[in-house]
C-alpha cells in the first residue's frame, strides 16, 4: 500500500468541509429513499412475481447501501472531529485526517461463506477509500431508487383511477338494485371482479404494470370502458323508469295517430272506390295489432321490467309510425285516382273544344270517341284505365283533324 501524503491545514480543512457536505448530501437522499411512499409501500405489501423479485433484491441493496453509509458516515465524522480539535501542532494529525479522507479508512463488512470467497485466512472485511465508498453507493442507490420509482409511479397513475371506477361501480349498484336486469348485474359484477383483481395486482405486483419507463394502464382503461358502459346502461335504465309515464303517453300519441291515419286512409279508400273502379288500390295497414301491444306497457311498467319496457316502446313506435306511414300512403294512392281521373275530363272537354275549332263538330266518328270516353268518365265507379284509353283515342283523332286540313296536303281526288 502506497504512502498517504499529509494534507496542509487549509487542504485538510477543504476536504473535510467538502466530505461532509457529500455526506449530508447523501444522507439526506437516503432518508427520502427511505421514508418514500413507493418504499414504505413496497417493504409493507405482500409481493409477488416480478415486483418479488426485484425488490428483493434492491432491498438487499439497500440494507447493503446503509451498511457502506454507516461506515463510510463515520469516517468523515472522525475526520470533522480531528478537524475540529486541531492543535498548533498538528502534523499527526494531519496525517490522521489525511489517512482518513485517503487511504483505506473505511471498513466494509461482505457477509459471505470463506468457501464462496475462496480465501481461508479472509474475514468478509473490506476496506476502501472515502472515494470509493461513494462511488460503491451510486449504482445502488439507482438501482433501489428506479425500483422504488416505478412502483410509485405506477400507484400513483392507477390509484385515482381505481377510486373512480369504485365510486362509479357504487352509484351503478346502488341503481341497478332497483331493476331486474340480468345483463346490467352480470355487467356490474364482472366490472367488480376486474377492479378487484386489478387492486390485488396493484398492490401485490405493481412492476408487471410498468413498461417502457410508464405505467401501462392498458387493463385499466378497459375496465374503465366496461363500468362506463355499464353506468351508462344503469343511468339509462333509470332515467327509463323516470320517464316511463311520458314515454308512454308519447307512444300512444304515435299509436293514436296511426288509428286517425288509418280511418283516413280509409274514408278515402271508400270514397274513391265509390266513384273509380279501383280493385288494384291496396288496403292500409292494420293497426289491430298495436292496442294490444300499447295494453301490455302499463304491465311491463308495473312489473318493473324495464328493459323489457324500453324495447318495446321502441318497437311499438316503429310499427304505429309505419303503420301511419302505409295509411298515408294508401290515402294519397286513392286521392291520386280521383285526380287522375277529373285530369282526365278536363282533357277530354278541352279537346272536344279543339275539334270544334278544327271542324270537327259535324264528324260522327268524332262525337262517338267522345261519348264513349265521357260515358265511361262519369259512370261510378269509373273505369279509369279505359277511360284513359278512351280519352287518348279521342285525342288522337282531334290531332289527325289538323292534319288533314294543312294546306301542304295534296287535293284529294275526286
């Protein structure tokens, strides 16, 4: 071993001043490691699979990190303690605080069989240098610190999310009581296991949550999404049952429509089969079928069936609004006929005009295609399509009037 040169006053008095500075330092950032929330966490949790691991190993570390502290602690305190009581003569101990600060000074005990040490003679003492007593520390200290960290880390990112969820799995619970919805409490139950396995993993093994350098909260944000929905789905089940009075009475408004449309429908379906042949005009819709479902909502409603309810709501407005749509429909098919048909005698009395205009008023053939279209136009019931048929023969010979009377045709022969 190398001789340890003597420091001067003022260097002694530098170097002590700055050891215990370092020290302090460290001693400082020790304690916060110490009494951090992811270490008190970790050394009072029951741990498992890679959380386990890794912490038992950084807790060996750290009891291995306040060891080295320890020893390495005292020397600077010797030294600071020499530096203190400095005589006018100080050569010894100079040479003291020198040997301290850098030879060997520190004494590291490494608990260890001699087998696994392969030395006979070696009592597991090793002693450093001030220096490499701190250099020994800071690979430690990061590696318990990036333990400590993550686990922090990850509690910190899930801890407000669990709470969340818990609260809104409650208020759900606390409203899907009230109905007798399998889907809604096979949903909030399985939302119940999952927050609980969740937890456990939480607190159990909180590093199989870390990857890449974050909190990987992709388990939790499906849960998430599953007790959203079925918060959604207890929200809407209540606000049915809020609102189901309502509800009602605006489908049996849409169901009572659909009865005015149908007795429309069919007061105009009369109304023209009165007067037009109209065997290929269709029948409305029946609307039979609708009170008895609109009968069955009050029970569903008594029976606190709720989702039963909601579906049928939805399915008995569908029908009465279709129901409705067909009536109108078939009201504007029988209205469409009786226009067709008084088009068609406007047609037939303007082209009668134009005969006479073209000379026509004398042509017998002319007035007979003429009786026979009005015949048939004002005969009840009316058959429309020969009627249209009528009137375009008849409109057919007035436009050949024209064409014969052109000056451009040839002079017949007499």
């Amino acid at each position: 071993m190398s001789a340890v040169p003597t420091l001067s006053r003022d260097q002694a008095a530098a170097l002590v001043k700055a050891a215990v500075a370092e020290r302090d330092t460290i001693q400082q950032n020790l304690l916060d490691l110490d009494g951090s929330f992811g270490k008190r966490l970790l050394a009072g949790a029951t741990l498992t699979g890679e959380t386990k691991r890794r912490w038992d190993a950084a807790a060996a570390d750290l009891a291995t990190l306040w060891d080295t502290f320890t020893a390495y602690s005292a020397v600077v305190d010797r030294a600071a303690e020499i530096m203190a009581g400095l005589r006018r003569s100080p050569g010894p101990q100079l040479a003291q605080i020198s040997s301290l600060l850098y030879g060997q000074s520190v004494q590291l005990s490494r608990p260890s069989s001699a087998l696994s040490r392969g030395d006979l003679t070696s009592t597991g003492v090793v002693a450093v240098t001030v220096f490499a007593a701190v250099k020994e520390m800071k690979p430690a200290f990061a590696t318990v610190a990036d333990v400590v960290g993550a686990a922090e880390a990850v509690w910190n990112a899930a801890a407000d999310q669990l709470q969340q969820i818990e609260t809104d799995l409650g208020t759900a619970k606390q409203q899907a009581a009230s109905f007798a919805d399998e889907t809604l409490t096979g949903a909030l139950t399985a939302a119940e296991t999952g927050l609980a396995q969740l937890r456990e993993v939480l607190n159990s093994d909180p590093l199989s949550l870390w990857r890449g350098g974050q909190a990987d909260l992709t388990r939790l944000g499906r849960l998430r999404e599953r007790v959203a929905a079925a918060v959604s789905r207890a929200g809407e089940l209540t606000a049915l049952r809020d609102n189901a009075g309502r509800r009602i009475a605006a489908v049996t408004a849409v169901v009572q429509g659909a009865r005015d449309a149908w007795q429309d429908a069919m007061a105009a379906r009369q109304r023209t089969t009165a007067k037009i042949a109209a065997g290929a005009l269709p029948a409305p819709p029946s609307v039979s079928g609708l009170a008895a479902r609109l009968a069955a909502l009050d029970a569903l409603r008594a029976e606190g069936r709720w989702t039963r309810l909601d579906s049928e709501l939805d399915l008995v407005e569908r029908q009465a609004a279709a129901v409705a749509k067909g009536c109108r429909d078939t009201e504007q098919q029988a209205a469409a006929l009786l226009d067709q048909r008084d088009e068609l005698r406007g047609r037939l009395e303007a082209y009668r005009a134009r005969a006479a205009k073209l000379g026509g008023a004398e042509d017998s053939g002319l007035d007979a295609r003429y009786d026979r279209a009005r015949e048939l136009l004002w005969t009840a019931p009316c058959d429309l399509s020969a009627a249209a048929d009528a009137v375009t023969g008849y409109q057919q010979a007035v436009l050949a009037l024209r064409t014969s009377d052109s000056p451009d045709r040839p002079e017949a022969v007499k």
